[in-house]
C-alpha cells in the first residue's frame, strides 16, 4: 500500500489509508487495555473485522511506539501503557 491510497469507510467516503491503521491501533489498545490477558494476532483480526495485513499493521506500529509487547504468548498492552491509562491521559 503506497502512503497516498485511500479505502472506502463505512459512511461511503474514502479515508487516506494510515487513518485506517490509526484507527485499528486505538481499537487494539483499548481492547488489551480492557483485559489482562494477551491476545493471538488471529483474535485481533478477528475483533477489527478486517484481514490480518490490518491487524499486522496495527500490532508493529502500536510496538514500535512502546505500547504493547509481542511474545510466544501473544500481543499485551506494555507497563507504559497501562501507566499512561491509569492516568486517564
């Protein structure tokens, strides 16, 4: 995918590709922050409704900001992210 595709959203309206993958990165934070257990990349897709490219996407740009750790045991939200939403920041 080039920086300057776009995809369709829900409403009709196409939306440049990266606010796709910065939507799906919320939507997989908050879901690892609702819970304590990690989740399979598999779970992941499977929540975001969407193949795993997205998902894939979203899990390397959330850890490449130190937000979630990756493992044998799946995908967790990091200490510093949990810090950061017990501060309601």
């Amino acid at each position: 995918m080039q920086a300057n595709d776009t995809i369709e959203v829900e409403d009709g309206t196409e939306s440049p590709a990266g606010d796709r993958v910065q939507q799906a990165e919320r939507a997989v934070i908050c879901a690892l922050l609702a819970g304590s257990e990690a989740w399979t990349e598999q779970e992941i897709a499977r929540e975001l409704g969407d193949g795993q490219t997205l998902a894939a996407d979203a899990i390397a740009g959330l850890q490449r900001s130190g937000l979630v750790n990756v493992g044998k045991r799946g995908v967790w939200a990091s200490r510093a992210a949990r810090a950061m939403d017990e501060l309601e920041v």
